[in-house]
C-alpha cells in the first residue's frame, strides 16, 4: 500500500486540453459589440434598481390597440419616454469633462439579429402618441431586420431599453449603453401569487424591470423615482396617451 501511494504521489500531472470546435473571428459587429460593452463595464460605475410591476391594464391596453399595432413594449417606451421628460438627468451622458442632458427623448431599443445585436432608435418618443410609438417601432425593426445600417436609425439614442421577456427571462440587469446614463432591462410578464390591498392571495400579472445607472451621473433616489414613475405610468396607461 505503501508503495502503490508512492508512485500516486509521483505521478507527473498530466494537461487535459479541451478539444476546439470552431474559431470565429472576432470581427465586425460582434467585435465592435465587445469594444463598446468592454467600455462601458470598464468606464461607467454602475448601479441597478429593480421593482415588479403590475401590468395587468399594460396588458388590456395593448389589447384594445392591437388594431393600431401597439403592443407592450410600445408603453414601455412610451413610459419610459415620459418619465425621462420628468427626471431629464437620466436622459444624458458623460462626454469628455461634462454631463450633458439632452432636451430630446430618443430611446433606442436592443433588436437581436443572427449576428449580434442592435439598438434602433426612435427619435423624441416623448412627442409621439402611443399609435405613433407603434408605427415608428415597427418601422425601424422591419428596416434594421432587412439590412440597414443608416445614421437615422442607428444614432442619437439617449436612452435604451432591452427586452428579453420573449427568451423566458424574468429579470436581469443589463450593461448600460455606454456613454448614455442609464438602460431599462425588462422580463417576461407572468402571472405571480400576490396580496391584494385586502389581504387576499391572488393571481396578477406582473413584470420586473432594472433601471441600470451611471452613478456619476445620478445617484440612487432621482434614478428611483425614475423609475417608479415608470412603474406608475404601466401601471396606469390610461396616462400614457
């Protein structure tokens, strides 16, 4: 036993190295993906506030509109487009030695792509009704899906918001979309146990959502009445317009 314990202890460790199956080059959009999440994670102190919102007239209200083509993320936007009009140091960015807040709410929104991933933007959301929002949204997904690649769409965004509810993903915090100050993570609505104002369990529909901050910018009371507004406006879309 001795000796068997010996040569164990003597053995030469031997390197396991796992087998490649593929290369890919890191190139074009998924290289220019890196550089800029590389930056941001690197550039931007960053702070996330969440909260779970009840999205049970969210969703009534994107019934009756179906026929207008809005959908939920549509008064995503549209919230989120307004509550930044109300809290407008979360609509900016650190660009060189200053903090900039833009006057115009253009969110840009994360669309996957086989490749990679890209954030259209619609330009001053504030100023477009919901029918609009859903008009524009539509507009630039069908141009980006098809190939394009215009400064129109693709610059210019002062606020983003990522959905990942359509890949099962409940909640998640999101890297800001460098060098603007904040970026909205939303997940899957589904329909969670919850009390009622009366003390009863019941059944609601309801959705979390991240606020992602620049702590440069803004610190964490502003960023969460950001977002409560937010809350508050999905909440209550009759509101929304």
């Amino acid at each position: 036993m001795k000796n068997n314990f010996v040569k164990i202890k003597n053995r030469r460790p031997v390197l396991i190295e796992p087998k490649i199956k593929e290369k890919i080059p890191l190139k074009g959009m998924r290289a220019r993906i890196a550089k800029k999440m590389t930056q941001s994670w690197t550039s931007a102190p960053r702070v996330a506030e969440i909260v779970l919102i009840n999205m049970e007239e969210a969703k009534k209200c994107a019934d009756s509109k179906k026929s207008e083509g809005v959908t939920i993320n549509d008064l995503i936007i549209r919230s989120c487009a307004l509550a930044l009009k109300e809290f407008p140091i979360l609509n900016s960015a650190v660009i060189g030695e200053e903090i900039l807040v833009f006057d115009n709410v253009n969110i840009a929104f994360a669309v996957a792509l086989d490749d990679g991933l890209i954030t259209p933007v619609i330009p001053e959301a504030d100023t477009l009704s919901l029918p609009d929002v859903a008009a524009k949204r539509a507009e630039v997904v069908e141009r980006v899906r098809n190939g394009e690649r215009t400064p129109d769409l693709l610059t210019g965004g002062t606020f983003t918001i990522t959905n990942l509810g359509g890949a099962g993903i409940e909640l998640f915090t999101p890297i800001i979309n460098f060098p603007q100050c904040a970026i909205l993570g939303v997940g899957k609505a589904i329909r969670r146990p919850v009390v009622d104002g009366e003390g009863n369990i019941v059944s609601q529909l309801n959705m979390y959502a991240s606020l992602v901050f620049d702590h440069r910018i803004v610190d964490g009371l502003p960023a969460a009445k950001c977002l409560g507004r937010i809350k508050e406006l999905l909440e209550n879309p009759s509101a929304i317009g």
